[in-house]
C-alpha cells in the first residue's frame, strides 16, 4: 500500500505533464451533452492513463489542478465542487498502479478488466455523490440538476476513462519488453 503513495521526482514530473495536457483536452477536446453545463471529457481517458501509470496522487492532482485552470482560463474562476470531484475520480484511478501489468508489457483481459471495475467505481462516486452533494453545500444548487449532471457525467466520464484509457493503456504497454522476454546469446 505505501508504494501508492510514494511521491518521486518522476511522480511530479508525470503530474507536470499530465495536467498541462488535461488542461489542454478540458478545454479543446470535448462533446457537447443535452445536460446544462456538462460535456464528454477526453480528458479523463488521459488521467485514467496517467494515474494507472504513476499512481493516485499523480491520478488526483492531475486531475484536480488541470480542472481548476481550464475553469479559471475559461470562465474566470474554478467551479471546486466538480475540480474535487475530478480530482477524487483521478485518484481513485490511481488505485489500478499496482494491479494491472501495464509496466510489464503486458495489459491483458484481467487487467483491462480490473482497471475499468476501479475507474467506474472511482467516476461513480465523484460523479454521483462527491459532485452532487458539494453543489448543494457550497452552490446552493437545485438537487434536482445536479444530480442529473452528475449521472450524465458518471456515465460519459466511465466511457472516456474505459474506451480512451483503455487504448492507451494497451498502446502503452505494446511499448515495453514483456519481463523475460529477452534471452541472453
């Protein structure tokens, strides 16, 4: 358990690098949904990525720091229920670092299988109730809406972490010696 929460200088590189581009797809690479307010997210593809490779809080804060700054460049300040809510999704991706062997070259069915368990779970209790119910308390937001916005994102943000992450996380893994692999001549 403590290597999930080993932070390196390769961590905060990976968080550098990852929200700079979550940034990028927040703002740039999105659907726009019949929800007020709430759009298909790339970008949760990317940090599903990010985290399972580095971790959750690489996961977390990438997540949480690119979601504030396309808030505060795009609309002047950052709507914090929904950069938390990013950021305990991202985090909870993080928890598939040490379960799938991506690192090892290898990203077969059992691990796509457990990596997506872990990134549903993580975008339903962001989306469903950590979303939701800090709209309520700091927004003052009708229940009503946000609870819709929240389902619509849960479902859309699972889409984007499991198709997108997934692609990633297997073109990823095609890129590194499986562990044997190489024979001594």
């Amino acid at each position: 358990m403590k290597d999930y929460f080993k932070i390196t200088t390769r961590t905060i590189v990976a968080t550098g690098l990852g929200a700079a581009l979550f940034t990028l797809l927040f703002m740039y690479v999105k659907v726009p949904s019949p929800i007020p307010e709430t759009s298909f997210q790339t970008a949760y593809g990317l940090s599903a990525l990010f985290a399972t490779l580095f971790g959750p809080i690489a996961g977390g804060l990438i997540a949480f720091i690119g979601h504030a700054l396309s808030d505060a460049i795009q609309y002047g300040s950052p709507w914090w229920s929904w950069v938390i809510a990013s950021g305990v999704a991202s985090f909870i991706f993080g928890f598939a670092y040490k379960r799938t062997s991506v690192e090892e070259g290898e990203f077969n069915m059992k691990s796509i299988i457990t990596f997506n368990v872990i990134q549903v779970v993580g975008n339903f209790i962001a989306w469903i109730i950590v979303a939701p119910l800090l709209d309520i308390l700091i927004y003052s937001e009708p229940a009503n809406l946000v609870f819709s916005q929240g389902a619509f994102a849960a479902v859309s943000n699972s889409l984007s972490a499991g198709v997108i992450g997934t692609l990633l996380l297997i073109a990823y893994a095609a890129t590194r010696s499986k562990k044997g692999s190489l024979t001594k001549e």
